[in-house]
C-alpha cells in the first residue's frame, strides 16, 4: 500500500478572500512504482472529476478519483490541482509546476505580493 495525501495549497490560505488550504490523506494499493506516473494520475483524476468516464478515464482512474472525493470535505471549495500544489507519496513530496510536477526538494517556491498564489520556478524535473 502507498500513503498519499495531496495538498491543496495554491491558492493560500487567505479566509477573508475564502482560501483555504486543505488535505486529504488515502492508501492506495501499489500498482505503479512510478511516483511521476501516480501524481500524474492525481492530477487528471481531480480536474476531471465526475467527467472521467467522458474522457477515456481507466477503471482504476474512476476508482482513484471516488477514493479521493470520499475523503474530501463537504465545504472544499474546488478540488483541481494547480501550480504549488503537493502530492506526497509515502513520505516524497513533489510539486505542481508549470509543466509536471517537482521534487519538492528540488523546486523553488516564491510567494506573490498579496501571498495568494505560490510559484515554482523549475529546477528539474522529475522523469
């Protein structure tokens, strides 16, 4: 079994403006090795969402998605990953960047004036 959580941390934690920054944790069994693969997979699962089917999505992508949507809360206020975003997978964290994701070690986060949105500025991607 794989540990996830993934993090939705790209538009701030600002509650006047109503961002939040909010997690989910789920186990996942280990059906790719690949870590690049599986955030890949996160990323097409929560901006698809209820479209997957739609789209081509794998049985295992529909499941993914219905596994991650059961822990979500009630009161989320989107569920899309987007640049500065984490994905953690058994205790490696990478980034949304532009393109991909980043090993977080390996990635530069700045922070924009109103401390609303982070960015990456890439370093190297992972493979």
């Amino acid at each position: 079994m794989s540990k996830i959580k993934i993090t939705w941390k790209a538009f701030g934690d600002n509650v006047e403006r109503g961002r939040f920054i909010s997690s989910v944790e789920v186990e996942l069994a280990k059906q790719v090795s690949d870590d690049f693969r599986i955030c890949e997979a996160i990323y097409k699962v929560t901006n698809l969402q209820g479209e997957l089917a739609d789209f081509g999505a794998s049985l295992a992508e529909i499941n993914l998605w219905e596994t991650i949507e059961s822990k979500l809360s009630p009161t989320r206020t989107h569920t899309s990953l987007s640049i500065g975003d984490e994905v953690e997978i058994d205790g490696r964290a990478y980034i949304c960047a532009d393109l991909g994701f980043i090993k977080v070690s390996e990635a530069e986060i700045r922070t924009f004036p109103d401390g609303a949105i982070w960015s990456v500025l890439k370093k190297e991607e992972v493979a």
